[in-house]
C-alpha cells in the first residue's frame, strides 16, 4: 500500500526550490492597492505557468465600472 501522505511530502520537497522561486517572482510584482499596478505582468506570470501544467487559461479585462468602483482607472489596471 502507498504512503500517500509521505508521497506528497516527497514530492513537494523535491520541488521545493522551484516553488519558492516561483513565488518570489510573484511576490517582486508590485501591486499597489490602488490603484492596482501591474496586475496585467502578475496574470502573464499565472498563465504562463498554468499553461505549462496542461491548463488552458486566458485572462480577461476588467470592465471600466468595475475599476472605478474599486478606486482603480485605466492607468492603474
């Protein structure tokens, strides 16, 4: 029978590296709340990497009215 959870623990540590790299890089995006900078380079990076897994993403604008209530505009999106 498999150890599952030791198979997990396993597997997570042998890519440990890759996962703390993976998260200071979306760590480092500045995303000021608000006015939300770069959030476009921060879903370029998930759908990068979620790409990569097999998914099939794709990222989709804001509407102007969301932004504005949210205290973003077109320059902060």
């Amino acid at each position: 029978m498999v150890d599952l959870k030791g198979a997990v623990f396993s597997y997570l540590e042998e890519r440990r590296d890759e996962m703390v790299r993976f998260l200071q890089r979306l760590v480092r995006v500045d995303t000021q709340v608000p006015p939300g900078l770069n959030y476009n380079r921060l879903c370029d990076i998930l759908a990068d990497r979620l790409s990569r897994y097999g998914y099939e993403v794709s990222v989709h604008e804001a509407p102007e009215r969301y932004l504005k209530l949210s205290g973003g505009g077109v320059d902060g999106a």
